[in-house]
C-alpha cells in the first residue's frame, strides 16, 4: 500500500498552498523519503518520485531548508537512486519531470550536482530501451537547451559518453533517431522547440561541437517495388552519415506535415461528429481515451506546460510556429546547402506550405 499512500500525499501537497505545514515538512516529507530509498518496488519509487516532485513544485524553499539543508541532500539522494543503472529501467519512467523540476526549481542551490545529476542521466541513457523512459530522460535535456543552452552545450561537449566520444553524439543520437516516436503535447512541443533553437543555434554560430556531431542512419537498397516481409527483412543494408543539423531539419519539416495532418483529421472528425450513430461514438470515444495518456498524467504535463507558459517564447500555436520558422530559414544564405539534403517527399511538404525551393530546380 506504500505506493498508494505517496500518490495520495503527493496529490494532498499538489493542491496544497504554500508554505507547506510544520507537518508536512517535518513529518511527511522524511517519511516519504525514508520510504523510498528503502524499497525495491518499482510502483513505490515511480509513485515516491512525483510525490516529492509535488513538494518541490509547491514550496522548494522550505524542502530544501529542511535541516539546513538536508532536504536538498534527500532529494538529491532519491533522484540518484532512480537513475542508478542497476535498477530496472520502469523506475526512472517518469524521472524526467522530477529532474526537471529540480533544476528549474532549487537548481541554484546545486552548485557541482548539476554535473553529477546530468552524468547519471547519461548513464541511465545507456541501458533503457522503452521509449517512454527514454523520451523521459531525452526531455532533461531538451528543457535545458530551451533555457540553459550554453550551459547544456557546454556540459555535453565535455563529458565522455559510453565510447568515448562526446556524450552530445550519445544523446542526440538517442534524440533525435526517436523523436518521430514522441508523444504527448508537453513532450512534442518542448522537443520540437528545442531542435528549433539549437538548429538556429547551429546555422547561425557554425559551432564545430555541433557540426562534428554526424548520425548513422540506415539505407535500404530496395530493387522491387514489392517484396513480402521476409525477402525484405534480408535486404542489404547500408548506413550513411547524416550532420545532426541536417537530420534536425527533416525532422522539423516532418513534424510541421504530422501537425496539419492532425489539424485535418480534427477538422473532419468534427465536421462527421453529427452524421455518425451513437453506437460509432463511443467505439471511437473508447479509442480515444485507449491512445490517450493517463488522466493524472495529462494534468502533470499541463502544470509543467503552464510553467514553461510563462516565458513568452512557448506562447504559441506550434504548427504556425515552425511554419514561420522555415519560412525564415528559407530566406537564408544556409537553406538551399539544407534543401539539398531532403528527399522529395520533404521538398513536397515545404511547397505545399508555400516556401519557396524553385532556387534549387
């Protein structure tokens, strides 16, 4: 039951104002901690996570206070737990809004363990396969390069990764190969406006840590038109080296044609609501709320969304942000060496967009 006691204190701190009660500083919250770093059940470290999570976002200042300063040393402690690679990898599936939450809320307090959190982030990294965990830990650093990118940069330009090179190849590899797969509103926003940040970044500094930084990306010599499954699973292959600008820019073209797809999928659904029969409405009703993320976990995102609302760069509809960001691109002396990169299937997205790539025919 320990795991249903944190979701229900994390949820009675959540809707709590601060300061937080002598109680809940001086009782519940070690209580919690005690909890967490003594058990092996996963259910309990996921649920123990947001619940201190709760407590940093609702009073930071008086968590880290406690004991002058051993509750910082608490959290700090739980967090590295979870990322401990020896641990299976469910316990750091939501671990990304907690580190998150630290550094945006106490990370001035944190002097060296900025690195030290971020290298155990690292090492986590490297033994995950789910991508729900994965897209957890990519997002750490997809929110720093919104608000600490030299700082980010800089880290990841200096820390060996798991072979030795940089860990920027590491982990933008582990990015940017996935970030098709993203889901979720706070997820695909905050990685999609980072990639637009560093690309800018990128194009206009020309950093050598960045334009060193190439992707292996699979070619796949196809000779018929149509094969079945297993002829096809026996295809050689070949791999290319792509630039990580390079691969930024698809996927930024791939995003802006995934985000009108959507907008016209709703347009249609809307416009089919009051033609289909009951029974057809709750077949897709049920759907629906099948694919969609968990309630509690929807509500995180949107706190965590309506933090980052604040800052006037994330106040906007994204589809017409990043169409006004390659409609700027393209007026730029870098676009067609980029436009030359794309298969046509990306040339066709920007045209039917109205950006112009007549330069390059």
């Amino acid at each position: 039951m320990q795991d249903i006691a944190l979701d229900m204190l994390g949820t009675v701190v959540k809707y709590s104002r601060g300061p937080l009660s002598g109680n809940m500083i001086n009782s519940a919250f070690p209580a919690a901690v005690h909890c967490i770093l003594r058990t092996e059940d996963n259910s309990v470290m996921q649920s123990g996570g947001e619940c201190l999570r709760a407590f940093l976002t609702v009073d930071p200042q008086q968590i880290c206070g406690y004991k002058n300063g051993e509750g910082l040393n608490y959290i700090m402690e739980v967090t590295t737990m979870m990322l401990n690679p020896m641990n299976t990898e469910s316990t750091a599936a939501f671990i990304g809004r907690l580190v998150i939450t630290i550094i945006t809320k106490v990370g001035n307090l944190l002097g060296e363990n900025v690195d030290l959190l971020l290298k155990a982030v690292i090492s986590k990294m490297q033994l995950v396969e789910s991508l729900n965990v994965i897209m957890s830990l990519v997002m750490i650093f997809a929110h720093l390069i919104l608000v600490q990118m030299d700082a980010v940069l800089n880290f990841l330009s200096t820390v060996p990764g798991p072979t030795g090179e940089p860990a920027m190849t590491f982990v933008f590899l582990n990015w940017l190969t996935r970030q098709h797969m993203f889901y979720g509103s706070y997820e695909r926003k905050v990685s999609t406006m980072a990639l637009c940040k560093l690309f800018e970044y990128g194009v206009t500094v020309q950093d050598d840590r960045l334009n060193s930084v190439f992707i292996k990306e699979p070619i796949i010599n196809v000779q018929q038109e149509r094969r079945t499954r297993s002829t096809s699973s026996k295809l050689s292959q070949e791999w290319v080296d792509i630039p990580i600008l390079v691969k930024i820019f698809k996927l930024l073209i791939n995003e802006l044609s995934n985000l009108k797809e959507a907008e016209e999928a709703t347009d249609e659904d809307d416009s089919d609501a009051s033609s289909i029969s009951a029974d057809d409405f709750k077949k897709s009703y049920l759907v629906s709320q099948m694919l969609a993320d968990d309630d509690e976990e929807d509500e995180d995102d949107q706190q965590m969304m309506q933090e980052l609302m604040q800052n006037p760069m994330f106040q906007c509809d994204m589809r017409e942000y990043l169409l006004k960001f390659l409609q700027s691109f393209s007026q730029d002396k870098h676009f067609l060496v980029f436009l030359e990169k794309l298969e046509n299937s990306e040339k066709n997205v920007l045209k039917e967009f109205g950006i112009n790539i007549v330069q390059l025919n």
